[in-house]
C-alpha cells in the first residue's frame, strides 16, 4: 500500500530525512510530500511520530480524469463501503495543478457526490457531509490529469500538537518550525536559542525533539479511528504504538532550550505554551542586541519579524547581522522574506532554502560562523 505525507513547500527534504530516520524505507520526496511504501500501522506510526509532516494519507486509487464525469466515474469505481457507513460523516479536500479540471471546489463535490451515491445505491441512505468535523476525510490531488483518492489517516493537520495555547502576531506552524530545526542542522545535543521566540514555536519543537516526546501523542484521537474499518486489531496496534512513543521519551541530559523575546507578552505566551506542553525552556525578556555567545557555542534558530505581517527596521537587521558577526563557533539560521535581511548581514549565507510559510515565500539562510 502507498502512503503519502504532505509537507509545506520547500520542506519535502527535510520530511524525506526525517522519515528515513524513523525507520520508513523506500521513501521518495516529491512536489508536496513524500510518498513511501506502507500499511496502516505505518501510517499510524507516521502520524505520531512526524514532527514535520502535514498530513499523512492513505492511497485510496489513482486514476486519469480531464472532466467531471470522469472525475465521478473514477472516484465510484472504488468501494467506500469498508471506510463509511451511512452514519459516518464525510468531508472531501481537493487541489489541482496543471490539469484540465481546474476548481478545487468542483472536485470535492464531484468527489462528495459519487462516494455518498454509492453508498445510498448499496445501502439505502447517504452519509451527511461535515466540513469542520468529519469521520472521513477524504483528499483529492490532481496533477497533469491523474487524480490521487486519499483517506487522511490523521483526520486533519497535523501541525495541531495540542500545546499551543497561546499564539502571538505572526506565528509559524509547529510542522514548520520543526522543518526549520532539522534544515538549520540542530544536533540536539548543544544549546539551542530563539531570540525572537514569539509564542515560542521553534524554542518548544526542539525542545520536545530532544526529549523525544512524539509530536502526536497530544493529539486527542487519530482521524483512523473514525473509519468503519477501524477494528479491534488497529485499536490495539495503536494503544500499543502510544505506549511505545510514552516510553521512549527523554528525561535526562537533555540541553538547553532558550527563548527570548523583547514583547512580555510573548515571553509569558511561550511560558505558558511550554507548561501546557510539560516542556522545561528558559524563557526570559530579552532584546535580541543583547544576545551573546551561548555556552557552549551552539545553534540561534529563529523568524525574526518580517514587513509582511509585522513592521521590520533596518536597524533591526543591521543588529542582526551584528549578531552573526559576534557569534563565532555557531551556527545560524533565520526564516526571513525577500533579501534584505541578507544584504544587511553582508555575506551570503552558506546555506540556504526557498520555503512556503503558508502562502508566503520565505527564505531559511543558514551561516555556519
Ligand atoms: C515573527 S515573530 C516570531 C513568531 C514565532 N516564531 C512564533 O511562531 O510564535 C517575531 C518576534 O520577534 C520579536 N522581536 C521583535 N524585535 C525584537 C528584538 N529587538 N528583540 C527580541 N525580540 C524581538 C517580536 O516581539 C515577535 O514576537
């Protein structure tokens, strides 16, 4: 069976590696996501343990379809009768990309309309469709013509530790920070900092990455569990795999984690994001002009505001290209947008990446000082 996990642009490496790392094999990075050979109980152990996946979706199909018709034809061909009862409720999330059918809308209701007309032909009632809180939710890609039919094995994104109570003005998701962490080549074993934490996402994931404290655990229950087809069998292999995740966190010798922020604010946003995610970081108020040399030398990883959403100084940049200059032995990496940042720290970085912080196009620069 095919599994597919979705990652933010730009980040479908790290997800590869990240996968690798986890034990999944024959796993190939591609536009979107990262597609690998798998069975449910992968599934399962992929969504508790990725911290950088978005989804992670069960292949329903693949078929080619240039209209609707086609489109209606190929999803009924499939039997939805395992997955969904007419009691279940149903959502469908489609997109599209070069392709003769080009509304995602459209999609989903095509998609919607032939899953639920096969159950009311076998069964005699339909499912209703639930777009906030689905049993099933079925997601629908289309690229060059050739659809791929998914069940989300997560039930939504994944992003949603559970933690994040508090956010600030311009948060990242949790899925992207811990791109950010993996890209930015923390070692998890030197001190790591955020100086602009805001309500502490990049300073918490690494933090749980070090404790090994799986990402999914906070989650309240899978999207699989919903399905008619989860039985007894997978309800066991999944208590089983929370157990496992349980005792494989890390307690001890475990380095540290600082979050700074000049905003007070912030400082208690991220205070109390880390209590409710029973993480231990030093957060203080600070102003980033005052940040020194950590010890020893480790890893300044942070989003520092960027005019998009938050006003930006040139002064502020040109501190933080001071601050690259003074850090000698450590290693850097800031998400920013455009390339004013990079001139204001004067030298290119050594390396670097184009990523999606949603819609925006942001650039992770990353100097090894
Ligand atoms: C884009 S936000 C960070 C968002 C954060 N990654 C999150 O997910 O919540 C940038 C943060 O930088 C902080 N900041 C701005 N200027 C600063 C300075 N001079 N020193 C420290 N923090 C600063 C802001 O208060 C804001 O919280």
């Amino acid at each position: 069976m095919e599994l597919f996990a979705t990652a933010a642009k730009g980040t479908e490496g790290a997800l590869r590696d990240e996968l690798r790392e986890l034990g999944f094999r024959r796993v190939r990075a591609t536009r979107g996501g990262v597609g690998f050979p798998g069975d449910l109980h992968a599934a399962m152990r992929a969504c508790l343990h990725s911290r950088i996946a978005v989804r992670v979706l069960w292949s329903v199909g693949h078929f080619a379809a240039t209209d609707g018709q086609a489109l209606y034809d190929g999803i009924r061909s499939f039997d939805w009768t395992p997955h969904l009862d007419p009691r279940s409720t149903l959502a469908v999330k489609a997109s599209c990309r070069s392709s003769k059918l080009t509304h995602s809308q459209f999609i989903a209701q095509r998609t919607k309309d032939a899953i639920v007309d096969q159950l009311r032909d076998r069964q005699g009632t339909r499912p209703d469709v639930s777009r906030d809180d689905p049993d099933v939710l079925v997601v629908v890609r289309i690229a060059k013509d050739q659809v791929d039919v998914y069940l989300d094995v997560g039930g939504g994104s994944l992003h949603k530790r559970g933690w994040r109570t508090r956010i600030g003005t311009a948060p990242i998701k949790e899925t992207l920070a811990a791109a950010i962490l993996r890209l930015g080549g923390w070692d998890r074993e030197r001190p790591l900092c955020d100086p602009m934490c805001g309500a502490g996402t990049i300073a918490i994931e690494a933090a749980a990455w070090a404790a090994n404290l799986a990402p999914g655990l906070g989650r309240k229950e899978l999207g699989v569990e919903r399905w008619k087809s989860f039985d007894a069998g997978a309800r066991q292999a999944l208590a089983e795999l929370r157990e496992e995740a349980r005792a494989a966190r890390r307690r001890h010798r475990l380095p540290p984690v600082l979050a700074y922020d000049v905003d007070p604010k912030m400082v208690e946003a991220t205070r109390a994001n880390a209590r409710a995610a029973g993480l231990h970081l030093e957060v203080e108020q600070a102003d980033v002009r005052e940040l020194t040399a950590l010890e020893p030398p480790g890893f300044v990883i942070a989003n520092p505001p960027y005019d998009e959403r938050l006003p930006v100084s040139r002064e502020l940049h040109r501190e933080l290209g001071a601050m690259v200059r003074r850090l000698p032995g450590h290693t850097i990496a800031l998400l920013t947008m455009g390339r004013d940042l990079e001139r204001a720290i004067g030298r290119p970085p050594d390396k670097w990446w184009l990523v999606h912080n949603g819609p925006l196009e942001c650039r992770l620069l990353r100097y090894d000082v």
